[in-house]
C-alpha cells in the first residue's frame, strides 16, 4: 500500500479528533501547541545544490516576512533535504544557519566525497563491499558512505532525527525504497515505510539526508538495517536499499497532502497552510528523439512532470475546498511573463533554469542569482496569494 493513500471524506475537524488527548501516554505534537497561530507545512523540492540556494533564498523571504517560526513541519528532498536539515538541526540564529549554508554550498561537497571515498581504509572497505557484492550482498562502502561521513562530520549532521533544535517543529525526510518502491519517511516524530512499519532504531540525520540524496546516476543506493514495528506489533529486521527521495516524490508534497488516512500511513500532518519550495527546470520545447535511449529519457520526463502536476492540482484543489486556507507555490522555472505580479529588478529564469542538479561547489555569483530568485519569487507570491501571512 503506498504511503500517499488519501481519503477524500477527511475533514479537519476528524483530524483533530484523531490526535491524543492531553491525558494520553503520547506527549503532544508540536502542531498541537501552537494555539491560534497558523500552522504552515513547507516542502522543499529536489535538485541538488540548485535547489538548496533556491530554498535558502525562500527560507529568507519567510524569514523575513515573519512567517518562518509559524512552521510546524518541513519536508525534504535531496538539495532541499539537506537544506531543511541545516536548518531544522542547526544553530538557532537565521543568520548563522544563512552562513552555514553559503559556506557549504560555496566549498561543495565533490570534493570532499572523493577525498573520503579514496581515503586508504575506505578503499580496502570498498574492496571487500565489492566482493560483498558479486555475492548477493549489499554494497557497504560506496561514495553515497562518503557522503554519509561528510555530513556527519558537521554538528547538524551527528544529530538523530529527534534531536530537532526549533521548538515546535517537524521534520520529513525522504528516500526512495528500491524494494518496495515506496518512500521512506524519516521523520522527527516517527519514521516508517507504509508496507512495512515503523522505524524503532533511532536515526542520524546523515543517514537521512544521504539516503534521499542519493540520485542515482552519481551515487548508489545506501543500505541499512532497521527494526521496524509493524501495526500489529510484530517486529521485523529489514535491510534497505535507498535512492534519491525524488524518484517517488520530488517535490516533497506528498506527506503533507490534507485527507491522508492515518491507517496507511504515520505521516498526517493537520496543516492550514502549505508552501512549497520547486526547484524544477519545467517543461521545454524541443526536438523530438528518434533513438531508444532519448525516447526512454522524454517519456520519463513527461511521466515525471505530469506526477508533480497531479500533486500541485491536489493542492489547489484542497485549498479550493477549504481544507487548506492556503497554497502557494514557488517554483524556479515559472516564466517570468506568466508571474500574477511584476518583481523589480526580478533576476530572469534564463539567468538561473540551467544551473545543474549536482552537489559541486557553486560560485558566489550563482548562489547570488538562484538564492536572489528563490526570495524574490517566495516575497511575491506570499504577498498575493496569502496576504494574511506575516509581513514584508
């Protein structure tokens, strides 16, 4: 059963009624204690380094805007994992999250990975995961390892996914299950993957993040173990194999979609608004493949894309209905002429849809443009479509 299953009788009011009361065993949520502030769900989008900067620069704007501490669940895929990461498991101060980021995504991580995965004892671990491997067994020292040592080299990194260090909020991270082909939802609250159940271990960060970064043309899919608990309380060992969280959800949309049912899923989140960050390069004209491997390549674009329309369509929808107050949606590749209000001085979508979806060190310059994109795009259109929240 996939984790997206949405019943579309749900209201908020029977949400609400599900959650434990304050007499139960199970302490209260974050988004139970907010009182009357808005409760807003924000998805930060795939897309490397690209969508990183992107989604810092957004993060500026509702910073900003005031409407940043009114969070009370980030979702994250890929770049925009690691994003909601530094952010959710960093320093409190905006400012020094802000210069963590720059720092980081200025000094890149290629690099580094290939430093750590040529380092003498992870070559002789890589060589004895190979012969792991011609035997049927998972591969335990890859660079997508590497990866996992570099951001557990840092203090947000080393953290498990309890360990949040913004009062009030909630994270999701997601990976790819190559098994099953469902998402797994590394959560602050709870981790799980539907099929199976609830994660018991604890989690680090640096697992999380590696494993929905994992895009698999560059890294390969990360393997680990679990316990998890099934919901009729059987508990079961199982070993993952885990790619980019974008190869079932790039947006990071779907665990925050109003209606989801709480009998197939442990991710329901009660939102009244959601505000996603998309660091996509949209749709192109061009020419028409005549070759196997460019026709594969186009059909899977379009299959792609049309997926992420069904999930932005939802939301309007939801938000048309009136189980969410508001939706908006920031998207990097929205043509500059289509935009509902004129930006001064808007840095123009050829200036940054070309960037590229790795983890290699980007230039002041490029940071500047597509972070410079991300605020002005999140100031516009929070102001238009959601008036109602915070203030320039």
């Amino acid at each position: 059963m996939s984790d997206d299953v949405v019943q579309p009788t749900t209201t908020k009011a029977a949400a609400r009624a599900r959650r434990p009361s304050p007499g139960d065993s199970e302490p209260a949520s974050p988004l139970e204690t907010r009182g009357a502030r808005p409760r807003i769900g924000l998805a930060l989008s795939g897309g490397g380094f690209r969508a990183t900067a992107f989604g810092l620069g957004a993060l500026r704007a509702l910073h900003e805007r005031g409407i940043l501490d009114d969070v009370t669940i980030v979702s994250g895929i890929s770049g925009g994992s690691l994003l909601a990461a530094m952010w959710a498991y960093g320093p409190e101060s905006f400012a020094d999250f802000d210069a963590g980021v720059t720092d980081l995504v200025t000094t890149g991580l290629h690099w580094e990975l290939a430093r750590r995965a040529l380092a003498p004892r992870a070559v002789l671990s890589a060589g004895i995961s190979l012969v792991g491997a011609v035997a049927g067994r998972p591969r335990s020292a890859t660079r997508t390892e590497a990866l996992v040592r570099a951001l557990a080299a840092r203090p947000f990194g080393r953290r498990h996914l309890a360990d949040v260090t913004r009062a009030g909020l909630d994270t999701i991270i997601s990976a790819t299950d190559l098994a099953t082909g469902n998402a797994v939802r590394f959560g602050s609250r709870v981790s799980s993957l539907s099929p199976v159940g609830d994660i018991a271990d604890p989690v680090l960060v640096a697992d999380a993040v590696a494993g929905s970064a994992a895009f698999p043309a560059l890294l390969p899919p990360l393997n680990r173990t679990y316990t998890f608990i099934s919901r009729d309380g059987t508990r079961e060992r199982r070993t993952l194999l885990m790619t980019d969280g974008g190869v079932y959800d790039n947006l990071g949309l779907t665990p925050l979609l109003p209606g989801r049912s709480p009998a197939h899923t442990s991710h329901v989140y009660d939102l009244d608004y959601i505000i996603a960050m998309d660091a996509g390069q949209g749709r192109r004209v061009r020419a028409a493949p005549n070759f196997m491997l460019g026709r594969l390549k186009r059909s899977f674009e379009i299959a792609y894309g049309k997926a992420q329309d069904g999930s932005r369509a939802r939301l309007n929808q939801a938000a048309e209905a009136g189980a969410l107050k508001g939706f908006v949606n920031t998207y990097l590749a929205t043509r500059d002429d289509r935009l509902p209000v004129p930006i001064a001085g808007l840095v123009p979508r050829d200036a940054v849809i070309d960037y590229p979806t790795d983890f290699a060190r980007m230039t002041p310059e490029n940071l500047h443009l597509v972070a410079t994109r991300g605020e002005q795009l999140t100031h516009a259109l929070v102001a238009h479509y959601c008036p109602q929240l915070g203030s320039p």
